[in-house]
C-alpha cells in the first residue's frame, strides 16, 4: 500500500533520515520505534508532504507522491495526527473536525463525519461548541484523531497518540486504534512507548540516528534482546 | 461639537480600520508585514477615481471595480514578490515588501503625475444633515455605513465559511492546515484578495473625505493603518476594527482640542503608550512559546 524507498532527508546541514526503506500493507497496523531524535516524526511528515525529501521515493497505492503537494496527499486517502495532537486551539471541536473533512465537498459526508467522531469519542460530543485550547490533553488526543479520521483515510498516521497521558488513557487509546484498523484503516505508528506499539502492531521498524536497524513482525522484536534492552527497560 | 466631532472621528477611523484588517490579516497568516498595503490603497483610491471620472460609473459601482482590480493587484504582489521568499528570511520578504511600495508610488507619480487629484463633485453629491447642534456629511454617513458593511461581510466570511475556517485554521497552524487538505497558497491568496478589496474600499471613500487622491497617500495612511492593527493586536481582526476607531476618534478630537499640528503624530503616541502597558495590543493574544 505504502512503500518508501531509500528516504534520506536534511534540515538544512543536518541528517535527519539516511536511505530509509519502509512498507505498510493493507490492513495492517505497522510501528515505529526509536529513541528521540531518531527520526520518526521527520518519517511521517515527509509522507505527508511537509517535508521534502532530497533522495527516495515514497508511492502509495502504486502511484508516486514523492513530490506531491501535502493537501493532495490527503485527498489521496492519507491522513496524519501529528505529534503534539495540534488542534486548532482557537476553533470549537465542532470546528476542528469539520477542518478534518476540508476535502469532502458532501454537506451530508461531514456530517455524518462528525457523527463517526462523536461516536468514536462521546466525551467530544459534549464539548463541541468549545474552543479547543480548553480541553484536556486526553481530550486533545481524541480530536486530533476524530479529526484525521474526517476525511475516511485509506492510511492513518498516528504520531506518538500516547504522548502525555495517564496509563488509562494510553490503554483507552490503543484499543480505539485496534477498533478503527479492525474497520478497515490501515495504520502507521510512531511511538515511544514501544511496548504498547509493539503489543498492538503486525509488524514493526527500529530507527536509530536516522536510519532503520531493525525491523520484523511486532512479537519477534518484542522478543528480541536488543530492542527489550534498548527500548521496552529491561 | 462633541456628537459632531466623535462622528468625526468614526468616519475617519472606520478607513483606517478598512485598511488595517489588511496588515492584521495577513500579518495573521504569514508573519509578513506587507509594506505594500498603503500602496494598494493608493492604487484602490486612483481606480475608483477613473471610473468615475472616465468610465463616469456611479461611486459604488466604481468602488466594486476598484476592489475587484485590487483583489487581482493584492493577489499577483503576493505570488511575485512574497511566494518565492517564503522559505528565506522574514527580513527578505519585508524587504520585497518595501520594493513593491516603492514601485508602485513611483508607478502612480509616473502616470498620474505629482498633484494630488480630486473627485468630480457629482461623484457623491454631500448633503449637510443637522442632527441637535451637529453639522453631520452624508458622505460622513456612506463611509460608516459602507465601512460597517464591508466589516461585517468579512466577519461573516471568516467565521461562517469553509474558506474562512481555513483562513483561521492556517492562521493558527500552517503546517497542521495542510495536513487537513487545504491548499495554503489558495488560503494565502485569498488572505491577500480580501485585505486588497478593503483597502480599495477604504482608498475610494478618503479620496472622498478630503477630496484628494495622489501618488503618496498611502504612506501616512499605510502607517497610521499598521499602528493600528499594533494597537488592536496584529493578527486580531476584532483588534484592527477597534485600533482604527481609536485612532480615527483620537485624530479628530486631538486636532479639535487645539494639537492639529501634531495631527499625524497622535496615531503614534497612542501606540508607544498603549504598547507599553499591553505589549501584544489591546486584544491581541500572548504569544505563548512552545514547550
Ligand atoms: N524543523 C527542524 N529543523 C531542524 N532540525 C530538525 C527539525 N525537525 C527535526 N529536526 C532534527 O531531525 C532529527 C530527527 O527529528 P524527529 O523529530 O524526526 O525525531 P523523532 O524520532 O520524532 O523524535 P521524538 O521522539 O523526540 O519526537 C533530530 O535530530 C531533530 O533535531
Ligand atoms: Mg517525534
């Protein structure tokens, strides 16, 4: 479905990723892990059209979107919910969500839209006249992710969803990952919380100073001495 | 001699709020302040002044075009001089900026010539109301009503309207807007068509007020319109309507008072004092730095 191929990106002088080849198939729930600084984020927001890369390509279904404006790509059926949640924090839940659905043009579509994230997320559907600064980072979670899923995204990007929350929440947040990949989105996951990822993901990519050292199905590098060393703290 | 001076002042504050919602909007959405804007005012007042004068359209229709032509002017500036600067230094982008101020007034003393032109007096026939012991223009009038209508219009359009919410949503987050699919460069076109077409407005209606239209009225007008929007807050667009009325109203009364030969300097004066107590304006928001 997504296939990257020798990706290597530059902030200016400095490296950020060095030839990293990815996929994601359809279906699956694929994980990203790594210390900070490894180059996670700089992976995701490349696919997304942020950040342009200097060498590699990245194709989704087949086609080439290396080059690809970042508000085409989405029309392409890939959404992100970037790290930090960022929500539009002076706009209402109902606006913030509605921003998520810009490409669709059916009245009838977003609202039905809007509905699914109320669905998804109740606690959304009791503040949606609030301006989003004013909710709490949990709640923040769930409306940059109510948001990504506006436009029905094929791929969904999840960029460190548990950054920030109580273990409750985390395990609240994991299982609405699971529920939305069983209906048939399609998952890329970054985190630092790698054994949640890893506990949830068919697959997963090690990175390290920008490039990939690792990679295999979730539970053989779950096992894997190295990565429990370095990322699950034993 | 108060109602008369405070209307006074209303009129003349509502041109330079027209024309501060063009910094603050764009101010807003890309950081840049666009130096040009007194420029594309100036440019807005000489084409509302041929249409009447040559095409002898009425004044409104003659203000509609003037704005159309600005749109398109506000947005092939942008696209020249601003777009492929993005990505460098804001102080490269400011410059440019500068340039195209520069340009343009050059532009307009060339074709115009250095006189300052008046508008033909069957362009809006001013009836004298007297309303108590006031002496009130119906010109006065049209540039409160039009100006409160086109205020309006864009409050309507930046809150209601998809491409308002994404003006509001790139404001916010650049990045995050283009994430949702909106396309940025049309959001910062549009940003620069919509402040283009109200300054227009605001050129035509003070080529009325003092009859006057030349090549250098953007300058004074440019800044005390920029020292507005810093009062109000840039970026807040409720912060540039109230900025400009404040100013308009403390110009009028500060002149009435017996400080006319200070008239330019009042705008001024009232920006370093309130930014000192309020350094973000009077509703601009603090800057809150990321963590
Ligand atoms: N806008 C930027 N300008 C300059 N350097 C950057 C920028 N963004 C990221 N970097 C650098 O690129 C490298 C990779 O950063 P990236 O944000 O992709 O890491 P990450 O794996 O997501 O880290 P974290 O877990 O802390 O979020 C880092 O060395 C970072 O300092
Ligand atoms: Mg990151």
């Amino acid at each position: 479905m997504l296939t990257v191929d020798n990706l290597s990106v530059y902030y200016g002088a400095i490296r950020a990723l060095h030839q990293v080849s990815c996929r994601v198939d359809q279906g699956e729930i694929v994980a990203l892990i790594g210390a900070n600084g490894a180059g996670k984020t700089t992976i995701l927001t490349t696919i997304s059209g942020i950040v342009s890369s200097s060498t590699g390509s990245i194709a989704f279904e087949g086609e080439d979107i290396t080059r690809m404006p970042a508000h085409q790509i989405v029309t392409k059926g890939i959404s992100q919910v970037p790290e930090g949640r960022r929500v539009f924090a002076r706009m209402s839940v109902q606006e913030n969500l509605e921003m998520g659905g810009f490409i669709l043009s059916n009245k009838q579509e977003i609202k039905q839209g809007i509905e699914r994230a109320f669905t998804l997320f109740p606690r959304l559907a009791e503040r949606r006249k609030q301006a989003a600064r004013t909710l709490s980072g949990g709640e923040q979670q769930m409306l940059a992710m109510g948001r990504a899923l506006m436009s029905n995204p094929r791929l969904l990007l999840l960029d460190e969803p548990s950054m920030g929350l109580a273990p409750m929440l985390v395990e609240k947040i994991f299982e609405i990952i699971v529920e939305i990949n069983k209906t048939g989105t399609t998952i890329m996951l970054v985190e630092q919380n790698a054994s949640m990822a890893l506990s949830i993901a068919h697959r997963a990519y090690v990175l390290e100073t920008g490039e990939v050292v690792l990679s295999g199905s979730a539970s053989d590098l779950a096992s894997n001495p190295e990565v429990r060393k370095a990322y699950l703290g034993e | 001699m108060f109602l008369q001076q405070l209307i006074n002042g209303i009129a003349l504050g509502s041109t330079y709020a027209l024309i501060a919602l063009g910094y603050t909007m764009v101010y807003g959405i890309i950081t840049l302040i666009n130096f040009a804007h007194g420029e594309i005012f100036m440019v807005g007042a000489f084409v509302g002044l041929l249409l009447v004068s040559v095409l002898k359209l009425n004044i409104f229709l003659a203000m509609a075009g003037s704005m159309a032509f600005c749109m398109i002017m506000g947005v092939v500036i942008e696209f020249i001089a601003y777009r492929p600067l993005r990505k460098s230094s804001r102080l490269s982008a400011l410059i440019s900026a500068i340039g195209v101020s520069i340009f343009l007034s050059s532009l307009a003393m060339m074709v115009f010539g250095a006189n300052a032109k008046g508008f033909p007096s069957e362009a809006f026939p001013a009836r004298q109301l007297h309303i108590g012991n006031a002496d009130i223009s119906t010109l006065q009038l049209l540039i409160i009503g039009v100006s409160a209508l086109l205020m309006l219009a864009l409050e309507f359009i930046v809150q209601k309207t998809k491409i308002g919410k994404a003006m509001r949503a790139t404001s916010e987050d650049y990045n995050t807007a283009a994430l949702m699919g909106i396309n940025v460069n049309f959001v910062i076109s549009f940003t620069f068509a919509l402040g283009s077409a109200l300054a227009a407005a605001g050129g035509v209606l003070v080529g009325l007020l003092f009859n006057s239209v030349s090549f250098n009225m953007g300058l004074m007008a440019g800044l005390k319109a920029f020292a507005a929007a810093v009062l109000g807050g840039i970026g807040s667009i409720p912060g540039a309507m109230l900025g400009g009325l404040l100013l308009g109203v403390a110009e009028v009364f500060g002149v009435a008072i017996g400080y006319s030969s200070y008239r330019d300097a009042i705008a001024f004066a009232i920006l370093v004092l309130v930014l000192l107590v309020r350094p973000t304006g009077l509703l601009g928001r603090k800057i809150l730095k990321k963590v």
